[in-house]
C-alpha cells in the first residue's frame, strides 16, 4: 500500500516536471463584441510612434503633437503619455504612473522669472534662492533660444495634495516681450533624473506653429477679399490693412500706417482679463485700473462673447518700443472663449488709430469661429 | 499503524503545531507587509503568500519560512484532523466543533479565490459602454479576422502560454488560421527601440527589456511574432503592450490582426456610464465621495443603477466596485472616467457563511461553558448551604 503511494507520487511529480508543450495549438477561442475601429495595416513606428517608444528624440518618425488651436508644437519624447490639454496646460503629459510634464503660456512676464523659480523651489520645501543665483541658472534650450533651467529635489507639495518625499520637479522658464513659457516636469526624483535627457529634447523640440501665419497669409494675398483664419478663427479685414505673417504668439497681425493691429491666442483664461488690460494700461504709463474699473469697461461682442474694450491713450514703453512714444492709442479686446482667450489689439498714434476706429469695430464683428462653420 | 506514523499523525493533529503554523503565518504577513512597501502588492502576495517556501532576508540573513499556500495547507489539515477526527466527540465539544468547521469554509474559500477567480477593471468614459473587463498584469495574444463585421471571433494566446516563449520559442497553430505563429523573447516589461539592445532586430525595431517594476500592473509586456504560413511566406514582427494598432498579417486576401494586450475577461451583461459624480471637499480638488449611473444591459432589458464605493454591484458571479477616476489631472470641465474593480469569486460569499458558522458555533460553546459554570456554582452554594 505504502509502496503503491510513492508511485503515485513520484509520478505526479514527474508529470509536472515534463518539459511544456512548446507545439501547440490556441489555449481558447472566444467571441468578442465588435471591432470598436477598423483595424489599419500600419507600419511599425506607426504602431510604436504615437507613444513614443523611439528612443531618438529626433526621429523623423517622432510625433509632433499639439492641438489645433495651439500657437506651439513639440514632440513628443519616448514613453511619455499626451493627454487632452486643459486650462493653462497647453501640452500636457504623463510619464510613468506619477510623473506629469506640462507646458504654460502667460502673457507678459507671468509673474517673472526668479518669482517662479522660488515658487517652484517653495512648491519643493527650498528655500527662496536671490536673483543673481536664479541668473547663475543652468539654460536648456527652448524656442530657438535659451530658457532658465531648474532642478530640484525634496517634499513635492502640488495644489491640495500632501508633500510627496523623494520628489523631483526640472522646470524650463523663458521670458520673451510679449509672454513667458514655462515647462514643468515633476515626479519621483529618480525618474525626473532619467527623464531629464527627453525633457530636454522636448523643449528642444517645441516651436512656433507655422499653420497660422501661412494659412492667414494664403487667404487674404491674392484679392482685395481679404478674409481670413487661422486656428480656427476666421475674419474679414478692411482692404486697406496690409496683412504680415502673425510671428511670435500673434495669430495675424495688420498695419495701417504707423497703425498696428494682431490677433493672438492663448489657452485658458491666458492670464485673465484683468491683469491683462492692466498691463496695457501700464504700457502707457497709466494708472492700471482696478478689477471693478475693468469691470465697468464698455463690451463689444466677440463670437458671441460680451469682452471689455480698453480704449486709452498715453505715452507708450510696451514691447518693440526703443523709448516712450507720446499720444499712442490703445484699443484693445479680451475675449474668454472656453478653455482660450483671444486678445484683439490696435495701437499707433492717437490721430491714426482714431480714423482706424470703425475698420477696427467692423473688423471684430467679423470674427467668427471657423469650427461652426 | 507504525510508530513513525502515529508520532507523525500526533504532531500533525496537534494544539502545538497549530500554534507553530499561526505564528509562521503571523510571520508572513508582518514580513511581506513590509516588503510590499518597496516590492509592491502583486510580487509581495506571490512571494509570501501563494507559495510554499520562502527566502526572507531578514537584517541581511536569508531566512527561509514555510509559503502561505505550506502554512494554510498543513493548518486545514491540522483542523481536519484534529479539530473534526481526533477531537472527544461530546456535548461540550459541539461548540468548538461547529468553530472548526466554520474556519474550513474560511480556509476553502481562501482556496478557491486563490485557484478559481479572476479580477481585473473596467474603464469607462461617460456615455461609453463596455461588456468586457481587463486584467491588470495578466497577457494574451490575440488572432483575428481583421476585416471582421459584427462580434469577433478571437483565438487566444493565454498568459500562461506566453510565458513558455521567455527563454524559447511556442508555436501555436490551428485550422482555421492560415499561418502557425511563432513567439519568443516574451519579456514582461519592455519597449520597442531603435537603439542597440541584447535583442534582436525585427525590421528596424527591437525589444529593449526594463526592469520589472514592483506594481505589476505598470509593466508593459513585449514579445516577438513570427507568422509563417503553409505557401512558405514569413513575416516577423514585435507585439508590444501599448502598441497603438494590432499588427496585421496579410495571407493572401485575407488579413489578420495579432494583438499583444492584457487578458480581457467578458461579462454576462454590458455597463454602460451615463454619468460620473464627483463631490469634493469645500475649497480643495480632493474628492470626498464619487460613484457612477450606470445602465446595465442584459439583452432587451436596461436597469439604472448606482456603483458607489462600498455600495459594489453584484450580479451573475461579480462584483463591480467603484474604484477610482481619472485623468487625475483634470480640470473643471474636463470629461471624466470611472474606474470599476471588477472580481469574479465564485467563493464571494463564503466568508460570510464562514463567519455566521463560527458565530454559531461561539455561541453554542459560551453557551455550554455557562450553563456549566452555573450548575458549578449552584452545586457549590448548595454544599455551603449544606442541603
């Protein structure tokens, strides 16, 4: 009996340890509800490229992503997730299961580059660091030029969660005249480290969309019909108005004259229509108005949207100013669309942008969304 | 029976050995509670817990410790053989009994969840509908008619199998695909490279393998297909996880969609998302509660239903329970979706019938011990009163 056990058992043991079946046939066949999309004959890098498992950052291959509205496009590093923009993430990434990568444009100085540093530095436990050591900076580069670039470790502490120890934020920050560019990497300090090689290369990587000047420019050169659109704006501008390539942020820009007018567009609320309408009023040496007074603005209807006109004059020092230029007007629109402003802006001297008043409240009412039509 | 035998029944039905197995399994549970904190939750139950041995480092000294699947087995066998066989059959004993038997259908359950279910999740974007769930680190390999219209029907490559192709190559083949397909270097998390990389090359693509990473659901599987069909042809290419589009065989006119993808599990009903709720704490984004409308569809019928977390939906063998949402990052506006944890445990409700048994059981043995005491103390008042 007993022997008759051990057989038993040796035997089991034996059947499990047989070498596997390695000729085989299908281990089930089962009914699946239908294809949710055709299935496409695509070639590899189509099938790896949309998430990046090249590890050339400058492969040809390499997305470019970017929503269509968006004034930017970058590629996409390896392994890096792109998600639905949203708000002030113009480009917006995960990276592991709690890295995030995300990219922001404010108008102006965004609340400047050492402030933003000791905010990023506060964010990790740091200490506020003074502005000769934010100048002293390593740079990464980014639009064609060079941006701050910072590196931090500590006890990540983001908007209403708990600090996260062992945490790493690599951040780009680049202020030009007109807007500030921030790329914001954080996550565990060890993948920001690895990460650090694609988070460079995707600044690198990020340029001005040339879709909106070349489309603008297409539509309005050949005939005195001189409508346009570009990112999913269209308008009609009077023929008197020499259209330029928009360049920079600007959508579109037009001249008259000593006469200067462009469109531009940022996601989100671009910064808000307050602290943008004040700083145009700072442009011209004015008092900026308070939120009330900004409230109390004239509207003009922009797509469908009320937005406040500012209509002032006073000695100009805004961008591309070499010193202050007496009696210059401003007209300038803020209009909140949902999840992107669009910014309308005339200047030149009083006199000149006076008699361009009525193109100007046409040229707005012809502003339209392309999407609608 | 021979004196080894009894000394070994002896030891094996014995209080003692009870005792020595719950302080291993106590054991278990402290060591791989801590090693979960760097190992993560997957590794460390594989490791301590559905096994038969273990090789804890403990200080830098390996110590070697009986798995949970040893533990659990000799201490059913320790509660069958001396707390159902070997025990005095009495009144007195009815209790302790009824306990045991209680805790074998806590053990059995344990058992059966550990061999006989499967859990996975379910993601859903409002408005969206789905009959299948997906697992969260278990692989498959499917073949289909690419060209299909209407339901699908797949042959599978289960993980299991995918396993055999690490260190070797499977080949799997069947009458009604037109190719015998060829698999090797399945690696449990890789990515397609360019680069150099011990692999080899696939066209001008290789694996490139990572190191595994402790949430086994964060890994992303790779592997090498070859189709090679009956006229000769050859074609070879890599599945990887996250590929955005199956790859396709074309075999004459026909073509086939070879998939690398997590095991997908299909329900006896589909759950369609009408609307994810999400409460937050006054002034901050930290949600304080979330749950799901959703319409369960089982044929022509349609029920509304609500899944909020500890409110699971049960039906037909599984429990669907609201787990998470996301994208974690989301701002007011943005679309949202919800997450299910989805289990199928044909043993869901034993430890519920395992616990009204031992309460039973409790009762009858407090119960015993009580009267007991009682005529105890009345046999001593009566001897003091000297009736």
């Amino acid at each position: 009996m007993v022997m008759r056990n051990w057989c038993i058992a040796c035997a089991l043991v034996a059947s499990a340890c047989v070498e596997p079946e390695r000729d085989t046939t299908y281990a089930e066949r089962r009914v699946a509800p239908a294809l949710a999309e055709p299935v496409l004959s695509i070639s590899d890098a189509q099938r790896f490229g949309a998430r990046g498992p090249s590890t050339r950052p400058d492969a040809s291959s390499g997305p470019t992503q970017s929503s269509p509205e968006s004034p930017l496009s970058w590629k996409s590093p390896p392994g890096w997730e792109e998600r639905p923009s949203s708000s002030m993430r113009l480009a917006n990434f995960s990276v592991g299961a709690d890295a995030e990568c995300y990219l922001t444009i404010l108008p102006g100085t965004g609340g400047g580059v050492v402030g933003n540093v000791n905010r990023w530095r506060e964010q990790i436990g740091l200490e506020a660091v003074s502005a000769e050591e934010v100048a002293a900076l390593p740079r990464v580069a980014l639009l064609g030029t060079e941006a701050y670039l910072v590196e931090l470790e500590g006890a990540f502490k983001g908007m209403g969660t708990e600090a996260k120890e062992g945490w790493g934020l690599r951040g780009a920050i680049l202020g030009t005249d007109r807007f500030t560019i921030f790329v914001k990497f954080t996550g565990p300090a060890e993948l920001v480290s690895l990460e650090a090689e694609s988070f460079d290369a995707f600044c690198a990587s990020i340029t001005i969309r040339e879709e909106a000047t070349s489309s603008a420019s297409s539509s309005t050169s050949s005939s005195s019909t001189s409508h346009g659109s570009a990112s999913g704006i269209g308008w009609e501008a009077p023929p008197e108005w020499v259209m330029e390539p928009g360049g920079g942020m600007r959508l579109v820009t037009f001249r008259r004259g000593g006469v200067e007018l462009y469109l531009t567009v940022l996601g989100g609320d671009g910064g808000g229509v307050v602290p943008n309408i004040q700083r145009w009023v700072e442009q011209l040496g004015l008092t900026p108005p308070t939120a009330a007074e900004v409230a109390a603005l004239p509207k003009v209807e922009v797509m469908g949207v009320p937005s406040p006109l500012l209509e002032a004059t006073g000695e100009y020092t805004g961008m591309g100013a070499s010193g202050a230029i007496p009696d210059t007007t401003m007209y300038g629109i803020v209009c909140l669309l949902p999840e992107r402003a669009v910014f309308v802006k005339m200047l030149g001297p009083s006199a000149e942008v006076l008699a361009e008043r009525e193109r100007f409240t046409a040229f707005v009412a012809s502003m339209h969304s392309e999407d609608s039509h | 029976m021979t004196q080894l035998g009894k000394k070994l029944w002896e030891l094996s039905t014995s209080y003692g050995t009870a005792c020595v197995l719950l302080i291993f399994l106590f054991l278990l549970t402290l060591f791989g509670t801590l090693e979960q904190v760097d190992h993560g939750l997957y590794a460390v139950q594989k490791k301590y817990f559905e096994s038969f041995f273990v090789l804890h480092e403990f200080a830098g000294v390996p110590l070697p410790l009986p798995g949970g699947v040893l533990c659990m087995g000799l201490l059913s066998w320790n509660l069958v053989a001396g707390g159902l066989i070997r025990i005095r059959k009495s009144r007195a004993t009815a209790g302790v009994i009824i306990v045991h038997i209680g805790m074998l259908v806590m053990f059995a359950a344990g058992l059966v969840k550990l061999t006989a279910s499967d859990d996975g999740y379910l993601r859903l974007y409002e408005g969206e509908s789905s009959e299948e769930y997906v697992s969260y680190y278990l692989w498959e390999v499917a073949v289909f008619d690419a060209d299909s219209k209407g339901e699908v029907s797949e042959f599978l490559i289960s993980d299991e199998q995918l396993k055999l192709a690490e260190d070797d190559s499977l080949r799997v083949s069947h009458d009604l695909i037109p190719f015998e397909l060829e698999l090797r270097h399945f690696r449990e998390n890789a990515r397609p490279t360019r680069e150099s990389s011990p692999l080899p090359l696939a066209g001008e693509w290789r694996l490139l393998e990572l190191e595994r990473e402790p949430e086994a659901e964060a890994n992303i599987a790779g592997v090498y297909a070859t189709a090679r069909s009956a006229t000769g042809g050859e074609q070879t290419a890599i599945l990887w996880g996250l590929a955005e589009s199956p790859w396709v065989v074309e075999i004459g006119e026909r073509r086939w969609g070879v998939v690398l993808r997590h095991k997908r599990y299909r329900m006896p009903f589909s759950i369609h998302l009408d609307e994810f709720i999400k409460l937050e704490h006054p002034g901050t984004d930290i949600p304080s509660e979330f749950s799901s409308e959703v319409t369960q569809g089982k044929g022509s019928e349609s029920l509304p239903l609500l899944i909020r977390m500890n409110e699971p939906l049960r039906d037909e063998g599984l429990v669907l329970f609201q787990s998470s949402w996301g994208p974690s990052n989301a701002r007011p506006g943005d679309r949202l979706f919800s997450v299910f944890s989805v289990v199928r445990n044909p043993s869901d409700h034993w430890p519920l019938y395992s616990c009204i048994i031992i309460g039973v059981g409790l009762l009858i043995a407090f119960t015993e011990k009580l009267i007991k005491y009682v005529k105890a103390q009345n046999s001593q008042r009566a001897k003091e009163a000297g009736v």
